[in-house]
C-alpha cells in the first residue's frame, strides 16, 4: 500500500480531504505522518484525530534550512513515505529535497496555472479580471508552482466575489481533484514526459 507523507502549515483541509478518502477506501493508500512548520496547525490536529503521526518540524530550531529540510526528510524515511503531499504547505522547498522525492512530490495550488502563481492566487485572479478560476494539482519541480500538471478544475468567477468567496468556491474543487490524483498516482496511471503528465485509463 503506497505510503503518504503530508506537509501542511495551516488549516489542513485538503489532508483532510486525502484523509476521507483513504478512510473510505478510495484510494489504495495509508497516510503515514502529517508534518509542519507551525506548531499551531489544524492539519496537526486533524492527524492525531485518526491516529496518523503528527510531527511538528520548527524551522527556528535549525540553523540553516537545510538542517530544517533534513529533519522533514528524516521523518518521511521514518515512515517510508513513497509520495510527499504538499497541501497548504507554506514553504519552498529546495533543489536538494525535491531530487530526494524527485517526481514524488505533489502539490496544489488554487489558480489555473501556470497563472498566477505565488500566494494570494485568488485574489490575483479578481485584480485581474478573469471570469473563470480554478486549482492546478501539480508535481513539484525546482520552479515554484512550475511543475507538470496532473488534473485541473475551473470554477466561475462572479462579479461579486471577493477573495474570500472565491477562494471558498475553488477549495471545494480541490477537494474534489487532490484525492483524485493521488488515487490516479496510488494505481500507478501518472507517466510524466516532459512537461506532460499522461493519464493512463
Ligand atoms: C489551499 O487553498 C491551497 O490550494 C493553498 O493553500 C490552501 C490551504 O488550505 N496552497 C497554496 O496557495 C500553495 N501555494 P488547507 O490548509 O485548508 O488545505
């Protein structure tokens, strides 16, 4: 069974999303450790509500950020962790680690890339004025938000919207699409070429 190992900082709903999801049997996959840079996190939370290890990482207590990035590596051999999922994940991560998991390393993102890249995705989407938006479940490459697309889901922007409610209207589709990939990435039907990610069916 592939081994997961999620790095969030925040709220953590799209683990919580992957989390569902395993627990209902839809993906062929156990969630071994939840790990983040901040102490306060609700995705810590969240594991330790379904027995999943809960590790917290804290960036001040290394020296250099390699040291950082060489403890959440450390915890994922720990686990054997076979896939990283980024999900709220606020940090970058370098060169070294993403060679360490290279083509292992998922992420979302909550705009239609590669638009919009970056943080306040949604509301760069309003100041722009786009009338559709959307999420982007990618690999991660040493760009930042840059690597190949796995799925994409588009949702309508309203005149209306603030950064807020769109942001609410998109997330819903994340936890639609970062499920789905990891189900199509745990029966083995992502090939990546290039720039490209085919979908076996
Ligand atoms: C999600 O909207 C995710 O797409 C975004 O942070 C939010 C985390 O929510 N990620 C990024 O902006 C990464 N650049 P969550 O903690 O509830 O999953």
């Amino acid at each position: 069974m592939l081994k997961l190992g999620v790095l969030a900082s925040g709220r953590g709903s799209n683990l919580q999303s992957i989390i569902d999801a395993v627990e209902a049997g839809e993906i062929e996959a156990e969630v071994k450790v939840v790990i983040s840079d901040n102490e306060n996190a609700q995705a810590l939370e969240r594991a330790t509500k379904h027995q999943i290890e809960a590790q917290y990482v804290g960036p001040e207590d290394y020296s250099t950020s390699n040291g950082f990035e060489q403890a959440i590596i450390d915890q994922l051999e720990r686990y054997d962790v076979e896939l990283v999922i980024l999900a709220g994940f606020m940090k970058l991560l370098s060169p070294y680690f993403i060679k360490y998991y290279q083509n292992r390393i998922m992420n979302i993102h909550p705009s239609l890339l590669p638009a919009f890249k970056g943080l306040h995705a949604q509301q760069q989407a309003l100041d722009y004025g786009v009338k559709v938006a959307g999420c982007t479940v990618h690999f991660v490459d040493q760009g930042m938000d840059t690597g190949p697309i796995i799925l994409q889901a588009v949702v309508p922007v309203k005149e209306d919207d603030t950064e807020d409610s769109l942001a609410t209207r998109i997330l819903e589709e994340e936890h639609k699409v970062y499920p789905e990939a990891v189900k199509l990435y745990a029966e083995d039907k992502l090939e990546i070429e290039g720039r490209k990610v085919i979908i076996k069916r």
